[in-house]
C-alpha cells in the first residue's frame, strides 16, 4: 500500500523528470516555434514548416546572389532573417502573457 500512495512530493519528482526529460527535446526547432516551448505534435510540424521556408528563402537568396541580382538576394534574404526575427517576438508575447495570467489579485 505504500507504494500506491500519491504524495506531493512523489508528484513533484515526477514532474521535475518530466521537465527535465522534455526541455530539450526539440530544442533546435524552438528557434522557428511561435510558443515558449513545443509540446505537442502539431508544434513539431509547424516549427518544420517554419524552419523549411527560412532554409529555402536562405537557399533562393543565395542562388539569386549566385545570378548576379544583388538587390533582389538582399531583399530575400531579409525576408527571410525577418522569420526567426518575428517568431522570436511572438514566443515573447505568449511568455509574458502567460506570467500575467499566472500573478494572482492582491485579493487573493
């Protein structure tokens, strides 16, 4: 019966492992997720996605540069800078958002 019984502190160490299991899984597509972490699926594939349209703006900058279009390979390529740029910003937003929900009323 001992092992069967939850306690806080069981739950707790549970939860740190989870943590610690789960923090750098993807921690190289976190650079193209919108959210603060990915855990779930559907993240992955976004973060994939994101992560395929910056490598083929990089890769088309280069090939235009290539073809001596200079100013059309600079404005791709900052297109594409612009991504990980605005996604960066968009994983800020959702953290402060979420630490605001998470501040309990003086009422409290």
């Amino acid at each position: 019966m001992g092992d069967s019984v939850i306690t806080r502190s069981t739950l707790v160490e549970k939860l740190r492992d989870h943590q610690i299991r789960n923090h750098n899984k993807w921690s190289l597509l976190g650079l193209f997720s919108h959210r603060p972490y990915i855990s779930t699926w559907v993240e992955v594939i976004v973060a994939l996605l994101w992560a395929f349209i910056f490598t083929m703006f990089m890769l088309s900058s280069y090939l235009v540069y290539y073809l001596n279009h200079n100013w059309i390979a600079l404005v791709i390529f900052f297109i594409g800078i612009l991504i990980p740029i605005r996604l960066r910003s968009a994983r800020k937003y959702l953290t402060r958002r979420g630490d605001a929900r998470m501040q309990l009323p003086l009422s409290m």
